[in-house]
C-alpha cells in the first residue's frame, strides 16, 4: 500500500498553538476570562465576604479599613468596598463592550462602502471620517455627555460607540482595498457576482482580523474613557456603580481612607492591562507578513 502523508497542520491550528505558549496571551486571557465570570455573577462573588449588597449602608463603619468578612473596608457612606468593586466590573466591562461592537459595526459598514465604492461614496465617508477625527475623543464624549439629563451605561456606550468607530473606519477601508485586488476577488466580479455576495463571502472574512486586533484593544481604551468621564463628573451617574465613581470618592478621601481608592483603581489597572496585553499579542501573532 501506498504511504500517506502526514497531514499538515492547519495555519489556523498552528496559529493557536503559538497563542497558548505565549505567556503574554494566556496570562491576560485567564485575567479578562476570571473577569467576564464575575461581571456575569457579581451577586455570588460580592456575597463571597460580608452582606454582598453594594446598596447597603452603615455609617457606623463609614471610612472602617479592611476586617474580617471586608477584605476592602468600607467607603465613606459605610457600603462594602468589595461589593461595590465587583458590580463595578459588570458595569465597565458592560460598557466596554457595548461601545466596541458598536464603533466596530460602524466602521465595517463605512469602511467597506469607502474600501470596495471608489468614487463619490469614499470621498463621503472620507470626508466624514476626517470630521470626526478632528474631534478630540474625549473633548466630543465631554460635550455631549454634559447636554444629557440621564446617563447610564446605555447612554455613556452609545456616545463612546459613535465617537470611537473612525480609527478602525480607516483601518477596514485600507484593508479592503488591499483584498480587493487579490485574484479570487476580481475572478468574482469578472463571474458577475453581486456585490452583497462578493463582500460577505470573500472581502470581509479576509480583512476583518485586523480590525477585530484593534477592537480588542479598543475595550480597554473605551474602560479608561469612561472611568475618566464619570471621575470629571461628566459620565455615569448615581446610582450606577462603576469604577470611575468610587475613584473619584476615593480620591478625596485618600489622606484619610486611602483604601478607598486602592483596590477599585487596581481592578480598572489589572483590566486594562490585561486587554491592552492580550491585543497586543494577537497583533503580533496575526501578523500577515508572519502568517505568509
């Protein structure tokens, strides 16, 4: 009989054993994975020491260190710190995500439209990308931020979403001009293929893996925003529990309980690390040259 080949490994598979054996992967992936299982369970992991309830005040401990049963003492309203810090986690990673996906599905409708339209359709949203360019971030997050009566996490995503997409709206623009030219896409258009077919079968799944490196970092950058925002007064609002509003506590009362602004500013720390790390090491494991 014959003998066979060996099969080769897939470059997908072979992608992913260099992942798992980069430390600079793993580490921050079992950081963010720990994370995203407390921000879908905080009431178990809040009730893990003392009451669990973040709502429940006490100023007879207003400002009290760490003690048994309160591993991060108390705020100066006399509310568990811990609780408050792990609902904190569902409310930044919440908002981190939700502003993503929407910056992300922004900038693959017009930077496709840009990247496979030449012509007056890229001039458009050109132009328009250059507009919000101009806008400094959180300058624009700030203006319309402090026109709102209400803002929640919903709210504080949406403008975060609309004012984060035009980066990655460049990136998918150039990306797609770049898949374009290859071969496959122009026998497709030489075939008569309709355009919807062409894009969603052969375009976007071949120029998306960059913009979905940059949106992975992008999460942690929109989780500093808007702990920023809520720290100036500008973003979330009481009674949203959120990392920016226990900073912001904290930093007043640092002098005199400097565990208040400790331990929610190492989580927001820990988290973004973790999310800047894990991006950057898909970067540079995605990589097309080190793919080729």
């Amino acid at each position: 009989m014959p003998k066979t080949k060996p099969a080769r490994p897939s470059k997908r598979r072979g992608v992913s054993q260099r992942l798992l054996t980069k430390p600079t992967f793993v580490l921050p992936g079992i950081a963010i994975l720990l994370l995203v299982i407390v921000s879908l369970f905080p009431s178990f992991f809040a009730g893990l020491f003392g009451h669990g309830d973040p709502y429940y005040a006490d100023l007879a401990y207003s400002q009290d260190g760490p003690s048994p049963g309160h591993p991060f003492g108390f705020d100066l309203q006399g509310r568990d710190i811990w609780a408050n810090v792990i609902y904190g986690t569902r409310t930044s990673i919440a908002v981190g995500l939700t502003a993503t996906i929407l910056a992300v599905a922004i900038a693959v409708v017009l930077g496709t439209a840009a990247g496979y339209k030449a012509g007056l359709i890229d001039s458009l949203i050109t132009r328009l990308t250059e507009v919000f360019l101009g806008f400094p971030f959180l300058l624009a997050a700030i203006v319309v931020l402090n026109s709102m009566s209400q803002r929640n996490v919903w709210s504080v995503s949406l403008v975060l979403g609309i004012f984060g997409w035009p980066a990655m709206a460049r990136l998918v623009r150039a990306t797609v001009r770049q898949v374009c030219q290859l071969d496959y896409v122009m026998a497709a258009r030489v075939l008569g293929l309709p355009s919807w077919r062409i894009v969603t079968r052969h375009v976007l799944p071949n120029a998306i893996t960059p913009v979905l490196i940059l949106a992975t970092i992008e999460i942690g950058v929109v989780i500093v925003a808007e702990s920023s925002l809520t720290y100036l007064g500008v973003g979330l609002q009481q009674p949203t529990i959120s990392w920016g509003l226990q900073i912001a506590a904290g930093s007043r009362n640092f002098q005199t309980a400097p565990h208040m602004l400790i331990f929610s500013s190492a989580f927001l720390t820990v988290t973004v690390l973790a999310i800047i790390c894990l991006g950057e090491a898909l970067r540079s494991t995605l990589d097309p040259k080190r793919l080729a």
